[in-house]
C-alpha cells in the first residue's frame, strides 16, 4: 500500500546533543531541522534510539501536516473542535 500524499519539505540542519531525562538521567538527541515548500520552518526531536530515516520522515510529515492546516485558516474556514492530543 503507497503512502499517503505529504507536504514536500527539505532539511536543513541536524544537531546531536545528550538531554536530562524525566527520570534523573540522560540520553542522546537528535534535533533535526526542516523548512516546507510553504516556506515554514521548524524541527523535530528524535532520541538517538528511534533515529532513523523512517521515523524523522514520520515525525516531520506528521508536523508539516498540523503547519499546513494551521496554514489554511483564514477567519472563515473554521475547523470542527478536536479533542486534544
């Protein structure tokens, strides 16, 4: 089965840092920077342990879609209430 249709986006930029975990300790990030065909900009943030090049694309896709979205609202295209995530 083909995936489903996604924005285009490029990266940018990836940076590797170790972060405090919520338990006292520590693991290895990687903050991966994109920019959209829109021209939107942000990042992801992947633990070292789940960096690969399927979940970056997932976890950006999944993003520049809500970007895309928020992108479209225009005061007259109101969206239906959602309950939050």
């Amino acid at each position: 089965m083909a995936d489903n249709a996604h924005p285009t986006y490029g990266v940018t930029a990836q940076h590797f840092t170790t972060e405090p975990t919520g338990q006292g300790g520590y693991h290895e990030v990687a903050t991966v920077h994109f920019v959209t065909a829109s021209g939107d900009e942000s990042h992801v943030k992947i633990p070292m342990t789940h960096y690969t090049p399927r979940n970056v694309h997932d976890a950006i896709t999944s993003l520049a879609d809500r970007m895309e979205a928020v992108r479209s609202l225009n005061g007259t295209n109101v969206p239906p209430r959602e309950n939050p995530a």
